[in-house]
C-alpha cells in the first residue's frame, strides 16, 4: 500500500520580500537621478524697493563688469561707481591682489556691480575668482527701480 501524501493547503498570505527588494532598488535609484535632474527653475524675481545697506567697514572692494564682459576694481572707503584706480581683463592680478588685502583687512567688504546686458557666467567667473582670493561673502550691487 501506498503511504498517504501530505496534501499541501494554499497560503493565504502574500510573501511581500520580493515587493520590498524591488522598491528598495527603485527608492535608491530615485536618491541617485533625482539630484542630477534638479538643474535650475526658472522663476521671475520680484521688483522691490530695498533699502541701502549701512558701510561699516573700512574698506571696500568694488568689482564691475561693464557691458562689454571687461572687469574692473576699486579698493577704497566707499562703493566706487564712476572711477576706477584698478581695470584689468583678466582676473588673476585681482585674485592675488585681493588675497593680500583679506589678509592685511580681514574686515574688507567686496561689492559685485555688473551691467544689466551681461552675460551671467561673466558674473559668476568673477565670483569664483573672488572665491579663490579669499572672500567668503559678498554683496550685489542693484539700482533702485
């Protein structure tokens, strides 16, 4: 005589592992693209009044870019806006010239002024040489509308 099988009943139960292994892969290749898809938004920034901010330090650097993508600079004790002691196309005199001042006036302030019709790299390449001279803040300069 034969033996009596074992009749094997039917789970009623969902095995859920594979479930959660396949959304564990999904969440980490989410964690990983989603960053490099943020590139920008594009937002229209509002027109205000803003008041003048008080000049506090003893000195002050001025950094324009005119519209034609020219940099030019001014070390003195207010925001120079019509002459210049300093004009130089390239930013590597200003970079190291800078890099002293910081070191001698730690309390410098820097000052961005670029014409409306410049291109934005040529005012974030200024940025980045005043980065590398030192400065670790920085104000724009604006008109009032």
């Amino acid at each position: 005589m034969r033996p009596a099988r074992l009749k094997r009943k039917p789970k009623a139960e969902m095995n859920v592992v594979p479930y959660i292994d396949v959304m564990l892969v999904l969440l980490v290749i989410f964690m990983v693209t989603a960053p490099m898809l943020t590139q920008g938004v594009q937002i229209e920034l509002p027109k205000v009044a803003s008041e003048a901010l008080s000049e506090q330090a003893a000195s002050i650097v001025t950094l324009s870019i005119d519209n034609t993508g020219r940099y030019h600079w001014n070390h003195g004790d207010s925001v120079q806006t019509d002459s210049y002691q300093f004009s130089a196309n390239a930013l590597d005199g200003l970079t190291s010239a800078l890099s002293q001042l910081l070191q001698a006036e730690p309390e410098t302030q820097v000052m961005i002024r670029a014409d409306a019709g410049v291109d934005y790299g040529q005012v974030v390449t200024g940025m980045a040489a005043l980065q590398q001279a030192g400065v670790t803040s920085l104000g724009l300069i604006t008109e009032a509308p």
